[in-house]
C-alpha cells in the first residue's frame, strides 16, 4: 500500500518516535502488529475524512493513536516479562476491551499531549463504540470508529477471534460454563 505524501507529513512526528516504534513488537490481532493495524486505520480515516469534508488530520492522528495502550494485550509468559505486563484483572469490565480506549487516551497525553485536540481525544475515547456504550461525539470520531471495525474484521479470521478482539473472551468462557451445567 502506497501511503500518500500528504498523510506521511500528518504522521511522521509520531511514527517514528520511539513509543510508537515499540507498537512493531505488540502483537494485535492473529499475527498483525499493534503498529501496522493503526497505521491502516489512520490511513483508511484520514482517506474517508477527505472525501466526506471532515477534519481529516485529526482523523489521521486519532486513527493512529486509537490503540495507543501501553502494553501488548496478547503475549507469551516471555513478553510478559520481557514487557513488563500486568497480571490480567479477573473482572470482566476491567479487561481489554472494556478500558483499552481510556488507557490509550491517557498514556497519549502522557507520550504526545502537543498533537491532541478535542476531536483526537474523543476518537480515541469512543472507539469502541458499542462496547463502550458512550456514543462518538464528531464525524471524525464516528469514521475512526467505522475504520477500526472494517479493517478488524479483515483481519481477523475466525468468529471467536472477535470475543477475543473485543476482550470478551473470559465471558463467553463463563456463560459456556454456565450452559453446561
Ligand atoms: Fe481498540
Ligand atoms: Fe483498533
């Protein structure tokens, strides 16, 4: 994929800073890099922003800062050290998929607070809409959101990969459990 000039300039601050270079080696969905998913998703945003007459760099970097976290969500008991991750939390809520949005959001203030705006911060916010009930609040959000999903569902080849994607995977454990009984 041959990624326009224009979009280069939007992104290459944070691309190549060393934060954002570390996204290379957290694994995302099969065997995608957190890296390559948000470039694809801030390039595809920043494409539909243009053409719907939107804030198209904010859409640009809000779709590469959506999945800023900071740390891989899926990873051996080698990663786990070599990253330094935290046990996973054994209420539901309080996995991935549920407070992934809220972490990058933060961890983007803490790496990048110069780029942010209202618009940036609420795409990354409310990406996951409508697992986060909270609706998008811009277009600009609302593309991001569309973005994610569509380039997600390329990737990921199975069903169940979608529990996992979405961070629910514990509760279908759970509910599978609760039927066999
Ligand atoms: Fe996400
Ligand atoms: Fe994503």
């Amino acid at each position: 994929m041959e990624l326009e000039k224009e979009f280069l300039d939007i992104v290459d601050e944070i691309i190549n800073s060393e934060e954002f270079q570390k996204r290379k080696k957290y694994r995302h969905h099969e065997d995608e890099s957190v890296y390559d998913h948000c470039l694809e998703v801030s390039y595809l945003s920043y494409k539909l922003a243009k053409k719907f007459g939107c804030d198209y760099k904010s859409a640009a970097i809000g779709g590469l800062l959506h999945d800023f976290y900071p740390y891989p969500w899926q990873y051996t008991d080698e990663e786990k050290v070599i990253f330094n991750i935290p046990d996973r939390p054994k209420n539901i809520f309080k996995q991935h998929g549920f407070t992934h949005a809220k972490e990058a959001l933060s961890n983007a203030k803490e790496h990048y607070p110069k780029v942010l705006n209202s618009r940036i911060e609420n795409i990354i916010l409310r990406h996951m809409f409508p697992l986060n009930i909270m609706p998008p609040k811009y277009s600009e959000s609302w593309i991001v959101t569309f973005a994610d999903k569509y380039v997600s569902a390329r990737v990921l080849k199975h069903p169940r990969s979608y529990y996992k994607y979405l961070g629910l995977e514990g509760m279908l454990k759970k509910i599978k459990n609760f039927l066999k009984k």
